[in-house]
C-alpha cells in the first residue's frame, strides 16, 4: 500500500502531539498526547491491513522520505518492508505496552456551551501574533456582547496582546489554553467549548477532530 500525501501530513501533524502511534486496522487514525491533554483523529483514504506500533513517527516519516513512492509491504510479522525499485528499508514495530495511546471509548463534550467557526487566516495570524510577541496563552474571551480569541500572557497585566472578534455571545467567560497546545493543522474549524474544561476542533475540510483541554482557570458565568 501506499500512504497520500494527505495522509502524511496528518502524520506529521500527530508527530507532534505525541512522538509515537498505534496504527489501528482500518481508516482511523488517533493519537493522545502524553500528558493526555490533546486527543487527535482523523479519517483516511487508505485502509491500514492490520494494527503496528511506531515508537518514533518522525523518524518513520523521515524514512519514508528516502522514497520518492515509496510500497509498504505488511506481510511480514514485527515490521514492514518499504520499497520503490531496487530500494528496500526494514522498519520494526514497537510493542504497543510503551505507546500512550487514546482510549478506545470515543470522546464527547460533557456540555456545548459556546460555539463558533475559526479560519485558516484567522488561526494564522492568532499563531503568528503569539510567535511575534512571544505570548504563551491564547484565550477564547466572551464579554460585552462578543465571542473573541485572544492572545495573549495572562500573568503579565501590562503585555502586549492580540484579539479577533469570532462571534456574538450574551455571556461573560475566559477559556484559557496554552499557545503550545494548539497542534492543529490549516484549516477551517467549527469550535465547541465546555466549561467543563474540554473543547472539540472540528475541520471543515477533512473528517479531522482535535479535543484540547483547557486550563484549569478558566471561567464561566
């Protein structure tokens, strides 16, 4: 089989929310990050033949990159061959005792209470504010009418900060993430967050879904 280069950069994507994953047999791919506060999954064209451990899936990848098309051949037990032409690499699964892996029952908000879409640019230039002015909070704000996303270092009062309004609320809040926690891919994403510290990515370009956990100062009134 061959893996898209869709398919690949979700991988990438996932490398960095956890340096290893746990193929699972079919189109799901799912990763858990290691302090269990980011949990990512997504849909694939491909279907994987059978379950296999990667303890280091950017070295994985970066293998796979000696390649310009690279075949993966299953058909041997504890690895898979990767070929094209004359070339061949040998790649060894790792025992799944030693991957953190996602739970198997599927993730649900335990509430819905604030929802709003975020662009591509929109996420970009959030991203690219926090780099700029070396800010590690990014906070979703509601308050005088207004949803907004706010970037921003919650423990200085005199900080510099950055803020896009994304949507209309009648209700007064601050969900608080990390900068670092939000590992997703471009995209346009429908956001729902729970005040029960837990919000859902959904990606309106692929079957892809990110649930990040929130800072355990966040409010909600």
């Amino acid at each position: 089989m061959k893996l898209s280069d869709q398919t690949l950069s979700f991988l990438k994507n996932f490398s960095t929310i956890n340096q290893s994953i746990l193929f699972k047999q079919g189109t799901k791919l799912r990763t858990i990050s290691v302090m269990k506060n980011i949990l990512a999954e997504v849909t694939i064209d491909e279907e994987l033949p059978q379950d296999f451990g990667i303890y280091d899936l950017n070295q994985f990848l970066n293998g796979l990159s000696l390649h310009y098309s690279p075949e993966l051949d299953f058909a041997n037990e504890g690895h898979v061959v990767i070929r094209e032409g004359k070339m061949r690499s040998k790649y060894f699964f790792a025992d799944p005792q030693v991957i953190i892996t996602p739970p198997e029952k599927p993730l649900t908000l335990p509430t819905e209470d604030v929802t709003f879409d975020l662009s591509t640019e929109q996420l970009d230039k959030l991203l690219k504010a926090a780099a700029i002015y070396q800010l590690p909070d990014l906070a979703v704000v509601g308050g005088e009418g207004v949803v907004k996303i706010v970037v921003r270092d919650k423990k200085n009062d005199t900080s510099n900060d950055f803020s896009i309004i994304v949507g209309e609320t009648d209700k007064t809040f601050s969900f608080n993430f990390k900068v670092e926690n939000i590992k997703i891919l471009p995209g346009t994403y429908n956001v729902v967050v729970s005040s029960k510290l837990l919000s859902r990515f959904t990606c309106k370009d692929h079957d892809l879904v990110y649930y990040i956990a929130l800072e355990p100062d966040s409010t909600f009134e």
